[in-house]
C-alpha cells in the first residue's frame, strides 16, 4: 500500500520514472542508428567539429595495443591531459594529469603515477576494462579542462560540468555538478558530487542535494551553491540545441565544462540520461516535456 501511494504521489508531481523515459523518450524519441554518435567521444568530437561546437582538442587515439609504443611520444608534448576510454560510461577509467615529477605523473588529486602504471591504465582501457559491454575501445588523449575561475569557490579539485536535458531540440532542465573531497574530485554524483538544479531560463542554481538530501553550501569550500549564476548560459543553451540536432535525437543529455581560456566546451552527450536531474531540481520532467509536445503539436497546426 505505502508503495502504491509513492508512485501515485512522485507521478502527480510530475517526476519521470525509468520506464517511461525509456518508452517514452528513448525508444520514441533516439533511432538506434544513432547511438554511435553519442556513444563513441571520438565520433563526437568529429561531429562537434563539422558543426562548429567547441570541444576539447583531441591530441591522439591510440586504436589497439600494438599502438602502445607511440604513448611515451604522444604524452612528451603535452605537460597535461586526460586519459579516457571512447566508449566509457560513468566516468570510469578517466585519469586526469596535471603536470610532472621527475619521470611521474601528477594526477589530479595530487597522487603520483609511475610511467608503467600509466601504460598498464592505456592497456586496460583498450582491453575493455572500463568500456560499454566489456569490449575492446581505443584510448583518446585529450586536453585537460582547466575550470573557469568562477567556478572554483563552489568545486573541490575537478572540474564541474553542466548536464542539460534537451527534448525534442528544446533544454528543458539543467544541472551543474559540483565535485567535492568525497566524490575524489570527480563530477559524479553517486560518488558525493553536489548536483545543483540551474534554473532554464536565467542560468541560476535554485536548489541543490548532496547525496539525495538538500544542501545549501559547498562542503569543502563553504561557499554557498544556491543564487550561482552560470557564466555563459545562452551559448550553453545553443550549443546544447545544436548538438542534439546534429545527432537525430530527441532525448539526450548534453554536457557542458567550462575551460578557463576557451570558454564553454561541450564534454559529451548521452542517449540515456539519467533521472537525478529531477533531484537536484526539486520538481519533475513531465510538465517540461508536456510543455514541448504541445508547442510543437501547435507549431504543425499553425504551419510554422
């Protein structure tokens, strides 16, 4: 009975559960030919750059062990990077450098990684360790984001993102992920990120949770993370619009970083967003999508 009365109650407030975001959005809504688009960061990278979107630069992609010894050189020309599986999910196998010690790699957290660890990292990415199904992927050498400084009072080490759903090429809800000490610096919330819900229309944090529960500040910096405006909101908007025409989808997850020389940088997109936003955002996604459904049904009606 309790639990009869939950579901009645979270669907009279609107909020979209999982099957019906994947009958109703998913499977309406994202042809699967077009899940290698956003499945694979190479091919998104690629797209990003045929539609003009910036994006992180790409310094190289290694495709199989055999192209294991072009690491050492790959690596000599560039200080700093990030390391990722392009079919990872999750933020698994991401390992971020900041610099050099000696013959070490500094990651992000500060911790040192000897050059035979960072190759035995590079192999089990290729061998699918960290990969969607467990298959073998290609390594990618990415630029590191380095975050807007507006950002580093409400973020511990790592770099925030922003998540915006966008439904049938309109943002209907955002997020910006806050990494802390818990979460090791990384932008996850299920490992103790704040996710704090940005208002659409003015770029504004209104509400905030730390691991399901309402939170006001930061809890490392102790700076508060309600009535954060977000540097750049428009152009986030855009490019997120732009990004889920390009793909053919109409349910995607687009999110955004903020590098301190180049601005808005789109990250990724997702086909299978998850349902937190809704969360962080204190309210759900049905009114937003009804909304969408009925302006375009009346966009059709009145020919324009």
């Amino acid at each position: 009975m309790f639990w009869r009365s939950r579901v009645r109650a979270l669907r009279a407030a609107g909020v979209l559960g999982m099957n019906a975001r994947n009958t109703g959005c998913i499977l309406d809504h994202n042809p699967r030919g077009r899940f290698p688009y956003v499945d694979s960061k190479r091919k998104m990278h690629e797209l990003c750059r045929e539609i003009g979107v910036p994006t992180p630069s790409l310094y190289a992609a290694l495709l199989s062990h055999s192209a294991l010894h072009r690491l050492p050189a790959i690596l000599e020309r560039h200080p700093d990077f990030v390391l990722k599986p392009d079919r990872g999910a999750g933020g698994r196998g991401i390992l971020v450098i900041t610099g050099r010690d000696g013959p070490n790699y500094v990651r992000h957290n500060g911790s040192l990684l000897a050059p035979e660890e960072l190759r035995q990292h590079v192999s089990g990415i290729l061998s699918g360790l960290f990969s969607l199904g467990g298959t073998e992927d290609e390594a990618l050498v990415q630029q590191r984001v380095v975050p807007d400084p507006a950002l580093s009072r409400i973020s511990y080490q790592g770099t925030a993102d922003i998540r915006v759903i966008v439904y049938r090429n309109e943002p209907v809800m955002a997020m910006l992920r806050l990494p802390t000490k818990a979460s090791g610096g990384r932008a996850n919330l299920h490992q103790g990120a704040i996710g704090a819900g940005v208002d659409i229309g003015s770029g504004v944090t209104h509400h905030a949770v730390l691991r399901d529960r309402r939170a006001e500040v930061h809890p490392d910096t102790g700076e508060s993370v309600i009535g954060f405006r977000v540097p750049y909101w428009s152009d986030i908007l855009e490019m997120s619009r732009r990004v889920s025409r390009a793909v053919g989808m109409g349910y995607i997850g687009a999110d955004i970083v903020l590098d301190q020389a180049r601005g808005p940088l789109l990250l990724e997109a997702n086909a299978r967003p998850g349902l937190a936003i809704q969360i962080s955002n204190a309210r759900g996604l049905c009114p937003e999508l009804e909304r969408v459904n009925a302006m375009k049904t009346e966009a059709v009606a009145s020919g324009t």
